[in-house]
C-alpha cells in the first residue's frame, strides 16, 4: 500500500473516533435548566459549528467542553474521560476579548502568559511570541498594549494566546460577534488556514448562519474547498443548505 | 507643555507671587501683630536660620523617618490583609461590613490606647503612624481584588495556573492602580498623625518644632515650619504620583 | 435570610465574646485594656452623669461650625473655579501650594492667635473642609452637561440667576457627596485637635481618661466617638437617598 493511501485509511480511522462526547448532558445554573440531555459527538479534526438563537444554551455547551462548567446530570467526556477542570490541550476564545486580555501586558506580554503557565523557558518564549504573531497576522506589534489595538487585533491577539497553549482542540464562542463585517471575514478565513494546517479540532459557537455555514465541516459537508467570500456563498449548494438550516431553526424556536 | 499652558502657568505663578506680595504690605503695614503674622520676609529668614544655624534639618528628617516606616509597616502590612480579605468571597463577606463601620472612625481616637499600651515613646509614634496608615491601603486593596474581571480568572483557570500565579500574574496587577492610590492617602494621614505623635510625645520632628516655637512665640520660625510641612506633603505626593505613572505606564497608553 | 443579615455581626460578636471571656478568665488589670461588660458599665455611666453627652455637643458644635464656615468658601470657590475655566488656571498655583499643608499643621498658629477653646478648633477644620469641597465642587460643576450651560447663555441669564437656576441643581448631588465627605473629615479633624492639645470635646474626654489610667472609662469614649462617626455618616447617607435617590447614590463612594 503507498504511503498516501495509507495517510488516507489513518485519517478515515482517526474521524471515526470521537474526541469529545456530550452524553445526555444537563446543566442546571441558579434554578434555571440551560441545557437539556444534550447529545454531541466531535470527531478529531472536525470543524463543527453550533448554530442557533440566542440564549438556547450553545455558549454553555461550549463551557461545559471547556470544562468551566461539571454537568449536574449526564457526562461531558475528552478521549473517553470525563472533564472535571479545564485542560492545556483544550483552549477556549472568549467574545469579550477586552475582558479576556490583561491590559497591564503588552501583546507579547499577553502570549507569554501561556508560555509561562506551560513551564515553557524562559530564552524560548522569545522565538515562539513572534512565530505565533505573525501566525495571527501581527508582525512587529508586540510591544503595543490591548488598549492600543483595535478590536480585529485584540482577537487575534487572544487567538495567538490560545494558539501558545498547542491545544489539540480549539473552543471559539463567537469570537467575532463584535467586529465589523470585513474584519469578520478575514478573521474567518484565517480561522480556517490555522485550525486546518494542524488539523485542530474545532467547536466554533455562532449565531449568525452564514458564518456556520461557510466554516463548518459538519454544517455543510459538500460545498467545495478552499472556500472563496463570493463564490462560495454564492453557490446554489450553499443556499440550499442555507435555507434548509434557516427553516430547521425557525422550527425549533420558542 | 504647548504655548498656551506656559502662558497660564506664568501667570499663576504671578497670581501666587502677588498674594505674597500682598502678605508681606499686610506684614509691614502691621495689619496684624508681626507676634501672630511674621512677614514673608521673615518667614523665609527664619527657615534658612533653621537649617543653617537650628536643628531643622534634623527636624525635617526625624518627621520623614517616623512617617517612612509607619508608612512601610503599613503598606506590607495593609496589602497582604487586603489580598488576603479581597480575594476570598468568605472572607469578604464576614469582615468588609465590620471594616465599612471601622472606616469613619477618627483613627486619631487609637493615640491615648496607644499611649496607655507604649508610653510617650517613639514606638507609640510608630504603632499609631502605622495603625493610621494601614486602613486607606488595606481598604483599597480589597476593593481592587474584589474587582479583578472574572473572565480574567476563567483564562487563568483554562491555562492551569497555580494559585501563587494568579495572584501574582492576574490578581495583584490587576488591583495594583486601587492600592496606588491607597497607598498615597496613606502617605497624607502618615504626616497628619507623625505631627499629632511629635507634639503629644514631644519627639523629634517638625511637629515639636513647631509647637515649641508657637510656645515661645517665635512666630517667624513657626511659619517656616508649617511651610515646610506643606513642602514635605506636596513633595511626597509628587513622588508618589511618578511611581503611579512609571507602574502604571499601561494606562496612559490608552489616552 | 436572617443568616445574610446576621453575617455582618457574626465576627465582631464573637470576638467581643471572646475578648470578655479572656478578661474575665485571666482577672485582667491593665492601663490600656478593659472587658468589654466593664466598658459599656463606663460608657452608661458617662452618659448619665452627663459628661460624655456634653463632651459630644462641644465636639460637635466645633466640627459642624467648622464644616459649614469651610464648606461655605469651598462650595463658593469650587462653583467660581468651575465656571470660570481662566480664574482656574490663574489659580492653580496658590491652590496647589497651600493644600498639601495638614490642617494638623496650623494648629500652633491658631494656637497662638486665638489660644485654647471653640474658635481655634472651628478654624482648623474650616481650613480642612475646604480642599475636599473646592475639589470636588469643581469637578462636579465642570461635568455638568455642556448643553445645559449653552442653553443658560441662549436665554441670557445673568451669572447669579445662570448659578442659581442651572449650576447648583445640576451639580447638587455631587456637592451633597463632596459634603458628606467633608462631614467626616470634620468630625476627625475634630477629635484630632482635640487629642493634640485642645481641653474641650470627646478628644480630651478620651486623653483625661487615659492619663487617669481608667482603661474602661478610655474605651468608653473610643467606642462612643466610633458610634458618633457611624452615626453621622448613615444619617447623611440616609439624607442623601431621600433628596436625591438611588441614582445619585451610584456616582459617589458609600
């Protein structure tokens, strides 16, 4: 068998497998029931977008993966185990990336937070900042504090930060709910070239459909790669699938 | 400073001279008694007599020594039981009311206790100096660990840093302008109770410096030293407030 | 709850318990502590024979003089200096210069020009009541909204009528915070006096206690000039909530 086809098999077993699993998972918050017997399963790899109205639950779905939440009944399991506490490997992008920033640290400042709390040395954490800088696309900035960046920067600097932890799994609570259309765009497709190169899995929370569709591997499934901003939205798969999604969600809203 | 701010600077400073000018016709013209209102003139004579001739230097430096190290006790002390209280919401909960109903006491009311337990001594000074002090830090220091953005916690707990971490890493940064400033209204009731210690226990100071001189009715050497108490506050609150912004460089950068 | 409300009290009942038990056990003669059953006997007894009552009116009188005749030029000075920007400026270096001196420091000199007694002692905290309320009587008019000064000079008011009619109702519930703050400065410049060398009020109550080695009668009055301090700044809270309400309430410290 040639190398390919053998990189090949290995891929299909490793998406059989499910990295994590929401098994009949409940969380019950101050007397309110937020999820209810939730049924997930992501593969390894996969690019999963939870879509839906807001306030249905899908931010605590995704606290509950990063494990900032326990369930109250049911299981949330990593590779089998339940998630007790949060882990290195999974790393969490919040939407208030102001909040989620330290103001007092400068961008490299930020990123080397990670570093440090993963025991990295001290002469390394230089190299890494930069290399995860221009990753995100903000090469030369490191010396500038959140409060001089813009919010599209501000991102990506938490993106960076997130990346610095090496996750096998990246959790994004619509990250880019409070930018502007074209910052959202372009954050969007270098989503898609970072998490894809490593094949990081990905939980991506969004309220907006297109951003689902157009990112997601399990929303969609058939809509061609790479991904273009205009042909692809444009293609009659995508607005079938569109309105299929559209209508499933009116249906489930109360 | 542009132009403009100059300008208005000048012409304060012309304003501040004036009303000298003014203290000193008042002065000649014997408005008041010279026993009660020495002249400008003599105020300043007196004060290069203190430092030349008299003991006003060693005045000077006694007030700042008393003040430094009540101010020091204080500012560990107060920080740590600040940090401590501040960030458990137990704690918080059991003692801040006690602490709120303790903030508007005269905490000038501890000396006579502090006399009865230490005696007239330069550690009854030092005790009330730092008693004094410790509650404006203490009380900041709370708030400003009260405050820390939880989310920040939340990405604290996601990386899986250790407690020592995120005290150090997110919680004391995080409080550190509300301790600043903590700290420097400290500095203010640390010269206020120096001054009340020195001329209740007759230690050496600017405070016995000047009650010995109303005492004599050398009102000349009593003006110089009221002047240099001022000196001294706004000169360490100046300091003070260049640490703040060395420390705190981040927050102008967003201005 | 009951147990919310209790919780406040929790800690100070059960070391006041404990204090007294210790006292007790331990057959405690000392110059400078006392039980606390022993205190409050002190503190029933001073107020019945009525000198700690006059002691308070003396300290009282002093400070609430004091604090009106300060609060009077720095409310007059702060509405001066916040609307008119130049006089400010013209000001700033004399301001600057005569504030930082403790009002602890002026002490000789009223001493010597007025001697012991009332007047000497209102002086002093005049002088200290009125930083507080030019500051922040300053602060307070230059927030005021610009549309409502505009509007002043479209119906050409006259300064009187404009400060009358516009600034002091605008600014009227940060000044009432300014003088709140001032009250309590009051009382404490009081006292301080008062301990340092001046024979009238609660202060000397407390220091001829001490000097007469009666550590029940000298916690007596350190209690009572606590309750005073508590009292006075609750009774201006509730002052406060009743002419302004909880909103005003937002924009100063408790």
């Amino acid at each position: 068998m040639s190398v390919v086809a053998m990189l090949d098999e290995a891929r299909a077993a490793r998406r059989q497998k499910t990295l994590i699993a929401f098994n009949a998972a409940t969380l019950r918050l101050g007397g309110k029931t937020i999820i209810e017997n939730l049924d997930l399963e992501v593969r390894p790899g996969e690019f999963l977008c939870i879509v839906g109205a807001s306030g249905c639950g899908k931010t605590t779905a995704l606290r509950l993966a990063a494990g900032l939440h326990r369930p109250t009944s049911g299981a949330v399991t990593f590779d089998g185990e339940p998630i007790t506490e949060p882990r290195r490997e999974v790393a969490i992008v919040f939407q208030d990336y102001g909040k989620a920033l330290l103001p007092w640290r400068t961008a490299a400042g930020n990123i080397s937070l990670a570093l440090e709390a993963s025991r990295v040395p001290a002469r390394e954490r230089g190299a890494r900042i930069e290399a995860l800088l221009r990753k995100v696309g903000l090469p030369g900035h490191a010396d500038k504090y959140p409060s001089e960046m813009s919010g599209g920067m501000q991102q990506r600097l938490q993106i960076a930060r997130c990346l610095a932890q090496e996750p096998t799994t990246l959790l994004m609570d619509e990250p880019f709910g409070a930018l502007d259309a074209m910052t959202r765009q372009g954050l969007q497709d270098e989503v898609l070239s970072l998490t894809h190169a490593s094949q990081t899995t990905v939980i991506f929370v969004t309220h907006d459909l297109d951003e689902a569709i157009y990112l997601g591997d399990r929303v969609v499934g058939d809509l061609p790669r790479p991904r273009d901003q205009l042909a692809t939205r444009e293609h009659p798969e995508f607005l079938r699938l569109r309105r299929q999604l559209f209508d499933f969600i009116k249906a489930t809203e109360h | 400073m542009n132009r403009a701010a100059i300008l208005w600077r000048v012409a304060s400073i012309l304003v501040a001279a004036g009303l000298i000018a003014a203290w000193q016709l008042a002065a000649n013209l014997r408005l008041v008694s010279p026993v009660f209102l020495p002249g400008p003139d003599r105020a300043w004579a007196a004060l290069m007599r203190g430092f030349s001739n008299g003991d006003l230097a060693g005045k000077l430096i006694g007030t700042l020594e008393h003040m430094a190290y009540g101010w020091l006790a204080a500012s560990i002390a107060g920080i740590a039981l600040g940090a401590l209280i501040g960030s458990s919401k137990m704690m918080r909960a059991y003692v801040a009311p006690s602490l709120e109903f303790l903030r508007p006491l005269p905490v000038s009311a501890i000396i006579p206790v502090a006399i009865a337990m230490l005696g007239l001594t330069r550690g009854m000074a030092l005790f009330v100096i730092a008693f004094g002090a410790i509650w404006p830090i203490m009380l900041a220091t709370i708030h400003g660990f009260a405050a820390v953005e939880p989310r920040l916690y939340e990405v604290a707990r996601s990386l899986q840093m250790s407690r020592a971490a995120i005290i150090g890493k997110i919680a004391l940064p995080s409080a550190l302008p509300d301790i600043l400033a903590g700290m420097r209204l400290s500095l203010t009731v640390a010269l206020i109770l120096s001054v009340v210690c020195e001329i209740l226990a007759g230690l050496d100071g600017l405070g016995q410096w000047v009650l010995l001189s109303a005492r004599a009715f050398r009102s000349a050497d009593l003006f110089a030293g009221v002047i240099l108490l001022g000196a001294t506050g706004y000169l360490t609150s100046i300091a003070m407030s260049l640490v703040e912004q060395r420390l705190l460089a981040w927050q102008t950068a967003a201005r | 709850m009951t147990l919310d409300r209790a919780r406040p009290l929790l800690l100070p009942l059960a070391l006041t318990l404990a204090f007294e038990l210790w006292a007790r056990l331990t057959h405690l003669q000392s110059d400078s502590l006392a039980p606390p059953s022993a205190i409050l006997a002190a503190l029933a007894a001073a107020l019945a024979d009525l000198s700690i009552p006059i002691a308070t009116r003396d300290t009282l009188f002093a400070a609430f003089t004091g604090l009106a005749i300060g609060s009077a030029i720095g409310l007059s000075l702060g509405i001066a200096f916040g609307i008119s920007r130049p006089l400010d400026r013209l000001m700033e270096v004399t301001v600057e210069a005569i504030r930082p001196i403790p009002s602890i420091a002026l002490l000789p000199i009223a001493l010597i020009a007025l001697g012991f007694g009332y007047r000497m002692e209102i002086v002093i905290v005049a002088f200290a009541c009125v930083w507080p309320m030019l500051i922040l009587t300053r602060s307070a008019v230059r927030s005021i909204e610009p549309r409502l000064m505009e509007m002043s000079r479209a119906l050409r008011l006259s300064a009187p009528q404009r400060i009358a009619k516009i600034v002091i109702p605008a600014a009227l519930p940060r000044i009432f915070v300014a003088f709140r703050l001032s009250a309590g400065i009051a009382l404490i410049v009081a006292v301080t006096v008062e301990i340092a060398i001046n024979p009238i009020g609660l202060g000397a109550g407390i220091m001829l206690a001490q000097q007469a080695l009666r550590a029940d009668l000298m916690l007596a009055y350190l209690l009572w000039i606590g309750v005073i301090g508590y009292a006075l700044n609750i009774l201006l809270i509730a002052a406060q909530r009743r002419l302004f309400g909880r909103a005003a309430l937002a924009g100063g410290n408790p």
